[in-house]
C-alpha cells in the first residue's frame, strides 16, 4: 500500500513561513510526478506548487516567488517551503504523487492543516 505522509502544518502568523515534508513509502518515488494541492474551507482543491521526475517546477500564480517545491529523490521526500505567508494560505494541504505514463497511478497523502492567523 502506497502511503504519502504529509507534516509541517501549523499556525503561524501572516509574513511568517512554514516547511512542509510528505515522506513517500511503497513506491518508486523517482519517476513520480510529486504534487502540492491545497483546499481552503468551502472552495476547491487546487494546485499550488509540482515538480516533476527532472526536477522542473511549476507553481501558481497566486504562490510564485513565495513558495518553493523542492524532492529528495534518496529520502523519498518532497517539500514546500511556505514564505510571506498570508490568511489565504489557510487551508489544507495535500501531497500528490503522480505517475505520467500511467493514470490510474495516482496517489494522496492525508493533509496536513496550515492556519494563517494573528
């Protein structure tokens, strides 16, 4: 069973910056596309940061220049470092793991929660 571990939530104050991990087991975390999502209270998921299996990222619009996805491919591990956060970051956040070539390979960690408050 594949599992995707996602820590490093928290409340922290607007301007103030936090690091997510999600540790990857069971699977062949180097040919993974490796995703971030979030989902605030009452809107949908929706993609913040991706890096793919040759390190290229993509980011939307609303987090460049504030957020950086970062892999280590030897401790199966992804990362976001949160910068200048502000309150519209609060919200769930999800890891996701996706395989290119092969749809149905597609996976999700828990969430871990990131509250922006003063």
């Amino acid at each position: 069973q594949v599992q995707l571990v996602e820590s490093g939530g928290g409340l922290v104050q607007p301007g103030g910056s936090l690091r997510l991990s999600c540790a990857a087991s069971r699977l062949t975390f180097s040919v993974y596309d490796m995703n971030w999502y979030r989902q605030a209270p009452g809107k949908e998921r929706e993609l913040v940061a991706g890096i793919t299996r040759a390190a290229i990222t993509n980011y939307s619009d609303s987090v460049k220049g504030r957020f950086t996805i970062s892999r280590d491919n030897a401790k199966n591990t992804v990362y976001l470092q949160m910068n200048s956060l502000n309150v519209e970051d609060t919200a769930v956040y999800y890891c996701n793991a996706h395989h290119v070539a092969f749809a149905s390979l597609d996976f999700w960690g828990q969430g871990t929660q990131v509250t922006v408050s003063s």
